[in-house]
C-alpha cells in the first residue's frame, strides 16, 4: 500500500514541521498514477476521465488533464468544477437533474447521462438542442462485490440504472450511448463478468448503430499492483471492435490512490482497559469512509494490535463515542506531540469533510515532486461559521 522507500522516509523526515491536521498530496505518486492509466488509453484509444466526487483537488486539475480525457461529474457543481478547471471532456451522470439547474449543466457537459427514460423525456429536446450527447444508464443487474451493498448499484431494488425489464427499446430517439457502473475497488475479471452480462442483456442495443459510444463507469483500480491491465484492455477492444465503440472509464480511486497522507498529532494518552491516543484528527469529519465503509487505514511505522510491542486505540477530541480510526501497535510508547502519518488519504477524504463538532478541516498541502511543499489551502472559523 505504501509507496517507495525513499518517499516514505522523506515523509517521516518532514512530518514534524507540517501543520496538522493536514493533508499531504504527493505529487510524484499522483503522476505515477497517471501515466499507467495513460497508458491504457495510449494502448486502447479508450478515454479515461477523472471521477470527480473521489479527488476534486482542482489545484491538480490542469496537471491531471496533461494525462487524462476528461473529467466525469455528479450534477452540477462538479459539472461546473471540472468546465472551469480541467477544460476537457465533462460527462455528467445523476439519479434525477432539475429542472431549474439543467440548462447551466448543458453548459458545462458534453455527455449527459440519464437514469431513466422519464427523465430522457423530460430533458431530450433541450439536450439536443444544446449540441450535447445523451446517454442512458443501464443496470446489468451483476452484482460482483459481497458484503457491500452500500457501494454495490446492481444490489436488489437499487435505483442506479435502468433494468432491461423497464428499458424502452422503442424509445431512444436522441440516445447515442450507453453508461454503467457497477465496481468498487474492483479488478478486471470482475469488469469481465459484468461485460458478459452487458452483453447478454443489452447487446442488442449495443449493435443499433445510433449507439457509438460506452461509458464503463468507474471501480476500476487500476494503479493498484495486482490489478490485471492486460484483461482490461482486453476487454476494451472486444467491445470497441465488435461493437464499433468510443469506450470511457470514469475511475476515481485509481486517480488518487495512496496519492495523500493525513497528518496528525497525538494530543494526550488516556487509559480504559487499554492505552487510548487522542489525535487532533477525526474519523467522522477527515475520513468519513473508514466509518462508513468501514476499513482500516494504512498508517505508516505501524502494525495490527499486539504485532508490535505497544498497542494503542486511536481515537479523536470529538464527543462521538465512535469516532475511532482502529487500534493500531507500535514498536515504542505513543508520547504527546508525536505525529502520525495515515496513507492512502487523498481520495475520499477532502470531499467529504465536515465540521462536526466544530472540527477544523485540516490544511491541504502539496508535496511536490522537487520535494518542496506548498500550501493548496487552509481553513479557520469562518469555513465552519460561514455553512450554518
Ligand atoms: C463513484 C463513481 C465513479 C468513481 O468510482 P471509483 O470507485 O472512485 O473509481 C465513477 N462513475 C460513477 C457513476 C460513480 O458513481
């Protein structure tokens, strides 16, 4: 999960002049990233935008759009972010648009994605109107993730995609493409079962030749180590050949992934049954997705509970009796104002900030691939006041 050596010492060398709490996005992981899945779309003709609700740092916009197609948005203002700020492709998808915001998302998106033939009807004359595509979000009704069905849209009576029982096939007039998504943190058999099921279920729609373009949403982790490329791309030309289709992926983990670190401080060691440290960051407000999700995140210098010599829950200065990030060992005793460093924090995390509790949200910091670190932006009260 960590990435090279000398990155990670270089963050442990430097962790104590940061601010924190703080995010640290590295820079040099980031592109790291972008050029593996560069090297889809150079090896596929495949494009690939950024997923924007995953990592909406914009500051890194124009640096990512150097690699990618293109930016993928969830309604309007991530419409609006990715148009003023990556400048390329824009695809929008949400469960329903309104009406008094859909005129300004046209102006923002090239591709408008629906969820249903209601809204198609609604929307279709003004979309083309616009000069924009139209394209229809499916359900292949696959589910490939256990135990997850909070992330998991094919799950029974999900509202994500149109089911072929209610797909009007006579009725896709304006429609030039189709749109799924269905993976989370997924490889690409799982997107190859998925594709069969596409195929099985929507094939027929797929061969209209009105329909020229598929957009196979996003859950592709594709910087991961394990991830199988070559199956990905695999697919890809199957069904851009046969077909005769533009192919998208839309990931937003795999933009990101293990591209940040959250920094913190541990602020005092209690006990109950077992030493507790209270850091100045929270699980509810800087990492919501470990709560809800849950998992565990990485934390460097660090092992499960009783694999090292000291054992320690990490807990946050917030009322919440649950906000706990885990327990966690290490080699020496915690001691107030040591700093901890959480990997794997850019994606996720920032987009999902809050303030609960009067929380600060922690600083965002660039750590470039020169080694200097810039200051993206900070917060104070009136982040917090200014909301309420
Ligand atoms: C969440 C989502 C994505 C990005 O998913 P990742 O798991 O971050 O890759 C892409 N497209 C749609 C429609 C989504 O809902």
């Amino acid at each position: 999960m960590l990435n090279n050596i000398e990155n990670i010492e270089n963050i442990k060398k430097i962790k104590n002049s940061l601010p924190t709490p703080c995010y640290l996005i590295d820079e040099e992981k980031l592109v790291e990233n972008l050029e593996i899945l560069h090297g889809v779309e150079v090896r596929t003709g495949a494009k690939i935008l950024l997923a924007q609700k995953a990592f909406s740092c914009y500051h890194l916009y124009p640096l990512i759009g150097e690699y990618l197609s293109g930016t993928a948005s969830s309604g309007l203002f991530e419409s609006r972010l990715g148009f003023e700020e990556m400048q390329k492709e824009n695809h929008v998808f949400s469960g329903a648009y309104r009406d008094g915001e859909f005129d300004e998302i046209l102006k923002y998106s090239n591709h408008v994605i629906f969820n249903s033939f209601s809204q198609l009807e609604k929307f279709r004359d003004r979309t083309l109107k616009a000069g924009r595509k139209i394209g229809l979000r499916i359900n292949p009704e696959c589910s490939t993730q256990q135990g997850h069905e909070i992330y998991d849209p094919c799950s029974p009576r999900s509202r994500l995609g149109i089911t072929r029982e209610n797909f009007l096939i006579n009725n896709l007039n304006g429609v030039t493409g189709l749109h799924f998504h269905t993976l989370c943190e997924q490889n690409s058999d799982d997107l190859e079962k998925t594709l069969d099921a596409v195929e099985e279920k929507f094939g027929d729609v797929l061969q209209f030749s009105q329909i020229t373009w598929l957009n196979m949403g996003g859950g592709h982790h594709i910087t991961r180590p394990d991830y199988d490329i070559q199956r990905l791309e695999k697919c890809i030309k199957k069904f851009s050949e046969k077909y005769s289709l533009e192919i998208y992926l839309e990931p937003g983990e795999a933009v990101a992934l293990n591209a940040g670190y959250l920094v913190t401080e541990v602020l005092d060691i209690v006990q109950n049954d077992m030493p507790i440290a209270i850091l100045d960051t929270s699980a509810a407000c800087h990492m919501p997705d470990v709560l809800e999700m849950p998992y565990r995140p990485p934390l460097m210098d660090s092992g499960l509970p009783d694999e090292k010599n000291c054992t320690y829950r990490l807990g946050s200065q917030t009322c919440l009796a649950g906000d706990v990030i885990g327990e966690y060992s290490f080699d020496s005793p915690l001691k107030t104002g040591d700093r901890l460093v959480f990997c794997d924090m850019a994606i996720y995390s920032m987009v999902k900030n809050n303030t609960f509790n009067g929380m600060p949200l922690p600083e965002i910091l660039l750590l470039k691939k020169s080694g200097e670190i810039k200051s993206l932006k900070n917060f104070g009260y009136e982040d917090f006041k200014s909301r309420l």
